[in-house]
C-alpha cells in the first residue's frame, strides 16, 4: 500500500507559469471567472479531501499501480510524496467542473523527480451543494 504525503511550495507564482518539481512554485491558476474560483476556496478543504482519497484509490489497485516490469506506473520508483501543479475550473454545461492536477514523485531515474501526473477532475452539483468526483486522469510526467 502507498502512503501518500502531500508536500506545499513557498514559493509565489505571480506569472502563473507551469510547475515542476524543479521550480517548485505555487500551483498554476486556470479559473474561467471568479465565481468559480471562489466556490473552489470555500470548498478547499472539502476537495482536497476528496482528491486525496482519489488519488490513494487509484495508485492502490494493482491493475492501475503495481511493480510488474511493463506497469507504468511502478510502486516501487514512487515515493508517496505529491504537490497540486494546477487548478483549474470549466462551465460546461449543465454544470461547473473543477480539475486538480497533481504530480507524483518518482525515483526513476535515481533521485526525486516528477514521474506521474494524476488530473482528478470534480463535478460541482450545485442542487445538493456537494462535490463529486468525475474521473482521474494518469500521464508520465
């Protein structure tokens, strides 16, 4: 089983550029307005909770997330830590998305570096007031 810890960047990103464990900066920004952006902030914590869970879901099943030779990706070369590198938000109709990507980091090529991308993307139902996850997406970073 992984454990996951997630680690925080102190490091402003006034430019709102891409993030890498290499810079290290505050996550980028993507809201389509500032409703959007203010309902993420008052559900921050609420949806961090479920990103958490998500991301736990899914790098513990072994058909997603295991050590066999042609797996990708490979328990072994993670180490459990994650950052958030971008926050995003999309009005599609009939209702609000919200997209938190995530990066995972890896031992792979022998020392900590970003090795696995996990988007988990939430749907806001604005009838119930609650938050629901719609699906995560993987890619090597």
């Amino acid at each position: 089983m992984i454990m996951l810890k997630q680690i925080f960047s102190t490091l402003p990103n006034p430019e709102n550029k891409y993030v890498t464990y290499r810079n290290f900066l505050a996550p980028r920004r993507d809201f389509h307005d500032v409703r959007a952006e203010q309902l993420f902030e008052m559900h921050q914590k609420e949806i961090m909770q479920i990103v958490e869970a998500g991301l736990s879901a899914y790098l513990n099943q072994e058909n997603l997330c295991s050590d066999e030779p042609d797996m990708f990706p490979r328990r072994s070369f993670l180490t459990g830590e994650w950052y958030v590198h971008e926050l995003a938000s999309f009005d599609n109709q009939p209702g609000l998305f919200f997209s938190v990507r995530t990066a995972f980091l890896g031992t792979d090529l022998g020392y900590p570096d970003d090795y696995l991308g996990l988007e988990v993307n939430l749907y806001y139902d604005a009838t119930a007031g609650i938050f629901l996850m719609d699906g995560i997406n993987s890619e090597a970073l």
